[in-house]
C-alpha cells in the first residue's frame, strides 16, 4: 500500500528465514525467541525489486501463536540495521509503516512466563523436601521417645506397683 491506495503493480514476496537466524538472534535477548521471521522483497510487475523513496506500508499476517496478543514485537531490519518496533494487532494482521527499506521481518515471542513456571515448580519441590525431612525428623522423634518407653516400662511398672502399695499400707 502507498499513500494513493494499492499499487496494483507492485506485489511483496516473502521467504521464511530459520529461527537461528545470526542477524535477528543478535538483536533479541535470551528470554526472546524468534516466532517467525520473513525475507521482504517489494518487487514490479517484472519481478525487479523495487527500493523507492515513497512511503510503502507493508501488513503482515500474525503468526498463529501470537494471534491473541493485542500488540506483538517485531525486529524490522532496515537499509542493514535491525530495529524493534511494538505493532498493534487488528484482524490478525500488524502493519509496517514507511517500508521501502525493509528486508527482513521477525516475530518475537517473550518467554518470561517459563521462568516463573520454573520459580514455581522449585519453591513446590522446595517445600516437599522440607515438609518430608520435617515429617521424618517427628517420626524419628516420636520413634526414640517410644523406644525410651518400652526400655523404661518395667521401671515404670514397678514405680507404680510399689507406689500402690505404699498407698495400701
């Protein structure tokens, strides 16, 4: 798209690049993956690339894991230097404004909710070890003062018998 409307000679053609691409992987941070990330090309009706000075808009289609997001994060590489751009999702579609440049597009998806899921599932393992050692440590203690008992039951018996009859005489 242009500013007058679609230009009906002009059409975008579009390569899937692997997600370890070097370029895009540079960009983004550990706790980032690459969703999906595209080679942009705007060529002529006679397959020419076309790199003009006017202000293309290119809209992509939202890659299905990050459909439901209202706004995803996009690495935008243009004339050789990657940006980050927050794109708007409407329709399931984001739109690239001023793309003359571009040549490449990544999707990126943010993973800091697996790092709370592994906080979780830690302090959950944490408090099974502890809780078990806890529990071991009362047995083990209600063990020996069973064991103490059984060692000191005929003492006992015998401090009672002759407690009841020195109450008798």
């Amino acid at each position: 798209d242009n500013e007058e409307g679609f230009d009906p000679d002009l059409s975008v053609q579009m390569d899937t690049l692997p997600k370890d691409d070097q370029g895009i992987n540079s960009v983004i941070s550990s706790s980032e993956s690459i969703v999906r990330a595209y080679n942009v090309q705007v060529v002529d009706g006679n397959g020419d690339t076309v790199s003009s000075a006017d202000k293309h808009k290119i809209s992509v289609k939202v890659p299905s894991a990050l459909k439901d997001n209202d706004s995803v994060k996009v690495i935008v590489k243009e004339a050789d230097s990657y940006s980050v751009r927050i794109l708007e999702v409407k329709e399931g579609y984001v739109t690239i404004d001023n793309a003359a440049e571009v040549t490449t597009i990544a999707f990126i998806s943010e993973a800091e909710s697996d790092y709370l899921i592994y906080i979780l599932i830690g302090c959950a393992a944490l408090i099974i070890i502890v809780s078990a050692r806890e529990r071991e440590r009362v047995y083990n203690t209600a063990h020996r003062l069973t064991y103490i008992l059984r060692a000191f039951q005929p003492v006992i018996f015998l401090h009672f018998t002759l407690r009841a009859c020195y109450n008798l005489c």
